[in-house]
C-alpha cells in the first residue's frame, strides 16, 4: 500500500538554521551563528527539508 501513495516534497522553513536560530533568541538560548554553523540533518519520505 505505501509504494502507491504519493508524498509531495516541500521543505519546511521553520528548520532552516538562521530560523532556529531566532526561535533560539526568544527563549535565551545562545547559538553558534548560522552562517558558520555546523548542521546535521535527518530526513526521511523524499527528504524535503534542505538548508
């Protein structure tokens, strides 16, 4: 059944680094800056959440 459904690929804004990074601000959390910064990222269906 999985191999008939069809999943669209659209990337997420809110994961980008330079957003989790002011999410980050408002709760006081210290970052590395995102133009510099290192980030892993997992994905999974057709992975559409690039950076």
């Amino acid at each position: 059944m999985a191999q008939k459904l069809l999943y669209t690929s659209q990337p997420f804004f809110f994961t980008q680094p330079t957003v989790l990074a002011a999410m980050a601000a408002l709760y006081g959390v210290d970052t590395a800056p995102p133009e510099t910064a290192r980030v892993l990222e997992l994905g999974c269906a057709s992975g559409g959440t690039p950076c």
